[in-house]
C-alpha cells in the first residue's frame, strides 16, 4: 500500500522524543525516507532502529553539526525535500527571576538554531530539482507555539518570545523563498503531554508548593475539547505540510491545540 510521502526524504529534529519521534513514525508509515537528528545520539539511533531509517547525533546550536547534518542528508539522497526544524527547550521561571544565562539557552535553541538549519537547508533546496511530481523543490516546516499568540504566559515569557520568533522567521523565509519554490510554514502545538511538559509541571509545581500533576492539571482544564493533547494530534498536521495536498500553502502558523486558541 501506498503512503501520502512514498520517497519523500525528510529531516527531523528533535527527533529522539516527543512530538518528533510522534512524527518520525508517522512519516515513515506514509513511506518517507527519513534522517533522525537529536542532541541525544542514541535516543535518535534507537528510532531509527525501530523504524528502518537513519539517525544522527547533532547539537543544532553547533554550526559545524548543522552543516554535518544537512551534508549527510545530500550525501545519502542527493537531495532533501522536507525539514522538520522541531527541536526546542523550555524553562519554567518568573519573569523578574530570569538571567541572561536562561534567556540565551532559550534563545540559541528555540530561535536562533532554528534560524541557521533554516537557512543551511534552503541554501540547498534552492538548488535543487523539483520534488517528483511537484512545482516546488521543497518544504520547511518549524515547531512554534500556541505559546507565541499568548505572551501572558507568566512564567515562560523567554520560551513566549523566542516561539513568537520563529513564526516570524517562518513567515519571512516563506516571502523570501516562494520565487524559488520553498514553502516554509510552522505548526504550533498546544499543551502537550510529553517529557517537555512533565519538566514545566515539575518546575511550575515547586515554585507554587503544589502537589506534582496540580500544574498539569490547571493547564488543561481549560481545553474545549476536553482533554491534554498527545503528540500524536499533531502528526496529521505534519504529513499534510510534508505533502502534495499543502503545495499551495506557505507563510502559514497552524494552531493544533484542541481549540485552546481561537481567531485569527
């Protein structure tokens, strides 16, 4: 049976758990051909091995891994029709109590690692062919936020900015790169039950004296759909992006969280 990517060749980051493993099995059950990278090497090479695909260890706030990353992306394929720039951290804090330090991991992560994959990427795919039976030659797409729409988030304002970011960076490479034939579009999740999420509530929880599990809680009391998204809602949103039924679509930041976030 056929899948919506069949040789489609992707890249992931922040790909050893979470939202990017969630979309690393999805992808490759609709036939993509997929390179697995993470910070954490052999949580990658673990998919990878689970799925038949290839992996790689690299820190994206390293230049030198960057260019290794997408270098072994050309090399295997010749080419690379997709990226998921997804890989992100998250820190639970007052505002008054953050400090440089905190400020610019959160930064160097979430935004400016985001930015220069971008940027190593599409350097690339502008090059390049089109994707078999397509006009475009390829597809960005960036982990956001629901988070860069609501800056009232008292304690993640850095995590807040730095996601507000990428969405701005989205919608300036989909400008700059659709007379090439790149599309660039960004998914923003919502409250997520992964690792990342398990880390706030820990966080959110000592600074209040609650009881672990009381942030989470509060959190998702307020979905209109009634429950805590899984990584798993938000595979669907990423195979359309990575796919043919998305060509036309680009500059766009698509919110998929339960209903949490509402207009335009």
């Amino acid at each position: 049976m056929s899948g919506r990517l069949d040789g489609r060749t992707v890249l992931i980051t922040g790909a050893a758990s979470g939202i990017g493993a969630a979309c690393a099995r999805r992808l490759d059950a609709e036939g993509a051909r997929l390179l697995l990278a993470d910070v954490n090497g052999p949580g990658a090479e673990k998919l990878a091995a689970e799925l038949g695909q290839h992996a790689i260890a690299a820190d994206v706030t390293r230049a030198a891994d960057i260019e290794r990353m997408v270098d072994a992306a050309y090399a295997r394929w010749g080419r690379l029709d997709v990226l998921f720039n997804n890989a992100g951290v998250i820190q639970t804090k007052p505002l008054l109590d953050v400090t440089e330090a905190d400020w610019d991991r959160i930064m160097t992560v979430n935004l400016r690692a985001v930015f220069f994959v971008l940027q190593a990427v599409a350097r690339q795919m502008v090059k390049q062919d089109p994707i078999p039976g397509s006009e475009l030659r390829g597809k960005l797409i960036q982990t956001a936020s629901i988070a860069a729409y609501r800056g009232g988030q008292a304690l993640l304002g850095p995590y807040s900015a730095s996601k507000a970011g990428v969405v701005s960076v989205t919608r300036t490479a989909a400008s700059v790169l659709a007379p090439h034939r790149v599309t660039s579009n960004a998914l923003c999740p919502g409250v997520v039950e992964t690792p990342m999420w398990e880390q706030i509530d820990a966080e959110w929880t000592a600074l209040e004296g609650w009881a672990r599990g009381e942030a989470w809680k509060r959190r998702i009391a307020g979905i209109p759909l009634g429950r805590p998204e899984r990584a798993e809602d938000l595979t669907g949103t990423v195979v359309f992006l990575a796919s043919a039924d998305s060509d036309y679509m680009t500059g766009q930041a698509i919110n998929v969280d339960g209903g949490l976030v509402m207009g335009g």
